[in-house]
C-alpha cells in the first residue's frame, strides 16, 4: 500500500510512476479525498474544543442563575455532540475509502526495471545450461509412454474436474523427491529456515500480501471465511504482520512448501492439457523480511538461490527482467525464472523472484526498530519484504520428465535426485522406478 504523505509531496512523480505500468493518473482522485477527509477531523477537533468550553461554561451560568445562558449552552453542547458524532462518521468513512483506493494501486516500478507493455518487452538478463539435442521428437510430459501410467488426469476429472491431477507411483516418488532436495538445498546450502504454516488464511493475511482487494477471483473462500493460500509468500510474509521487530534480528530468511490453489480465473483457455497450469500444487517458497537499504541484495540472493535448484537439477533456464507491463501487482522489481521444456521446444516459467519494498510491510503494518540512532532517533520504520518460488515442484517436475526423456520412452532422473530414490534413477518405459 502507497503512503498518502508521500503522494502529497510528490503528486506528479507518483502518477509518472503509474503511467510506467500503463495506468491513469491516481493522485487527483486520492488527494481530493484525502483532503475533505482531513477537512472533516479539524473541523470534528474544532468543534470538540467548542463543545468543551461550552460543557465548562454551563455550570458557571446555572451557579451564577443565568437560565436562559443555560439553556442556550446546554443546546450548543448538544449540538456540537451531534456535529461532532457526524463529522468524525464521515471522516471514518471516507478514511475508509482512502484505505481501499490505496489498497487497489499497485506498487511503484523501480527506477531500472525495463519499460514494456507485456512479457514481449522483458529483458533477458541470464543463461545457463545449452538445451540437450534429441535424436527423436521429444514428447510433451503426459505422453511420455514412462509417465503415462503415473499421472492421471482422467480420474482428476472425476474427482474434482478440469485442472487437476492424480499422480501414482514413480511420478509422485520424483514429485515428493524433487520437494525435498529443494528443501534440503535451501536450508542447509542457503541458509533459510525451514517453516511450516497453514494453508487457511484470514482476510487479514491476503489483505497483506495484496490479494485482496483487487484479486478475490483468483483465489478460492470457504464458506466460513478462510481463504485456500495461492503460495506461502501469504502466510511466510504475514509471519511479522503487526510486529516491531529489533534490526539485529534481521534479514529473517524463510523457506516453505505448501500446497498452494488457485482458481486461474484469468487463464481460460491456457495450458489446458498437462500439469502445467493448475487449481492445486506444490511451492517451496521462500520470503526475505529485511531493511529496506538490504533489500535489492536480498533480491539477487533470492534469485540465486532459485537458480541454484535448477543448476543442481542440470534443467538449461534463462532469467529476465520483468518490463513495467509484465510485472506483478505488489512488485518493485521482478526477476523470472524459465526453464527449457522441449516438449513444448520453448522456455517456461518456473519461479518469479520479487522485491516488494514496504509495499506489504505497509499493508500488515510489520516494521523494524534501527539499530542506529542516527536514523530519525530509532524511530521504528517499515521492512521490506521478497518473495520468490524456490521452486514450483509440478513445474519442475514437467521439467525434468521433458529434458530427461529418452527414446525409448523412459526418463533418466537428474543424479541428484538418487538419494531420495533410493538410489533410483530412470522411470522405464512401463512406468517403473528403476
């Protein structure tokens, strides 16, 4: 969320902000409101101050005899309770609408991120690995002949209908496996600590992390108010919601992995065949709470430690900077991660890698107390928060299925994969773990 001090003092660098993300100038609207919003508290304090000396010259006029003084003081204080009662309503109200504007505009680019109308502007950044060479047309992952038998997405359909999967066997031994070595890589090469936390949120937490308002049909609801979390960044990032944390106790670095669900109301007609695009899945993410100074460091680190998974797994990927258009409602500044499926013989994303800035820390109010007193006498002030998937494990499965596939129909796993296999390392043509 945006702080409308800032917008005042810089009303026409907040809009030139915006119209980098293709949007209209906001500050009008923003400043008019907030402007009659502060009209209302003076003019409800002012009327308080009346009422109060009016409330003190009663009794003075009762005690010195003066009825009709009494009376006319005693109906100004009425009065001015009720002005009061209805300016300080107004006031909240509009407070209110101010709130939710707010809430509705996304972050500010960052002065380097590329400018672009959508993902055709995006700017490549870095490559690794050289896509392997087929002697034979590779196949998209659900009909590899190997695969077939371990991902069923006709019985998902009874189940729960389109956009969901039923994995059995080998497949799901290298999905459970592919989530481990993520964890394990994360927690004892990078340093994140591991995280568990509940996949049902209040209204508080996508509020947040900027779900809510604008994105309500892209997530699902209970009937009793919950929400299914679209990715941990939810419940990892709200960790500190409402917190003064002491500067010494970060970056506070977190990884996690979550079911994770998403209605993909803006996707009809996307990726409708394979796992690639579904209502249910697995991220481990991971989350950077840190000071703001730290945070393009953070991000980079992040990105690395993403890249890092995708090295260990030998998957040829590519990263780009995300253009203005492209980018996500609550990011400064974006990296995305592709990797290579041949299958489709084309790069796909696998992880977007973010810098939010105070963007959410606003939202949930999560600030830090700096160590150094130089910086406004330690007055506390808000952290900045990242996010970023470390990996998408359906995504990454799809990956390793497609770039390992052979011609025969079997798939050779990536070597470091065999101790969570026991040491395994082919699905066979009929589907074995071999």
């Amino acid at each position: 969320m945006h702080d409308i001090r800032t917008i005042r003092d810089n009303p026409a660098a907040f809009d030139a902000a915006l119209a980098r993300r293709g949007l209209p100038p906001a500050s009008p609207e923003l400043l008019a409101l907030d402007a009659d919003r502060r009209a209302k508290i003076l003019a409800a304090e002012t009327a308080t101050a009346e009422q109060n000396r009016a409330s003190k010259e009663v009794g003075a006029a009762k005690a010195r005899g003066d009825d009709a003084e009494f009376e006319r003081l005693r109906a100004l204080v009425a009065e001015k309770k009720a002005e009061i009662a209805k300016l300080t309503a107004e006031a909240t109200e509009e407070d209110a609408r101010l709130r939710d504007l707010l809430m509705r505009i996304p972050n500010l680019p960052l002065d380097d991120v590329p400018q672009g109308a959508d993902e055709a502007d995006n700017v490549g950044i870095h490559r690794w690995g050289t896509p392997r060479s087929f002697d034979f047309k590779p196949l998209e992952h659900f009909d590899i002949p190997g695969v077939k038998p371990g991902m069923d997405f006709e019985t998902a359909a009874k189940l729960s209908g389109a956009r969901f999967v039923v994995l059995r066997g080998a497949v799901i031994r290298v999905h459970r496996a592919l989530a481990q070595f993520m964890l394990d890589t994360h927690i004892t090469d990078h340093g994140l600590t591991e995280t568990w936390t509940p996949v049902l949120v209040k209204d508080e937490a996508m509020y947040g992390t900027n779900q809510l308002p604008k994105f309500a049909e892209d997530s699902y609801q209970t009937t009793n108010g919950w929400w299914l979390i679209p990715t941990s960044e939810v419940t990892l990032t709200n960790t500190v919601a409402g917190d003064i944390l002491d500067e010494a106790r970060l970056p506070i670095r977190m990884t996690a992995h979550t079911q994770c669900f998403r209605s993909e109301a803006g996707s009809a007609g996307k990726d409708t065949t394979g796992m690639l695009r579904q209502h249910q899945f697995e991220k481990v993410e991971m989350v950077t709470i840190c000071t703001p100074a730290e945070a393009l460091n953070e991000h980079q680190r992040m990105t690395t430690c993403a890249q890092a998974i995708l090295e260990k797994l030998d998957l040829p990927y590519r990263t780009i900077v995300l253009c203005t258009g492209d980018m996500g409602f609550g990011a400064q500044k974006t990296h995305d991660l592709e990797v290579w499926l041949p299958g489709q013989n084309r790069y796909r994303e696998i992880s977007s890698v973010s810098t939010c800035g105070q963007f959410q820390a606003r939202r949930m109010n999560a600030r830090y107390r700096p160590a150094r007193s130089e910086n406004a006498g330690g007055k506390p002030d808000f952290v900045a928060t990242l996010n970023g998937s470390g990996l998408a494990v359906g995504r990454c499965l799809i990956a390793v299925l497609e770039n390992g596939q052979q011609a025969d129909g079997s798939v050779d796993l990536p070597a470091v994969l065999y101790p969570y296999l026991g040491g395994k390392t082919r699905i066979a043509a009929d589907g074995a773990l071999v």
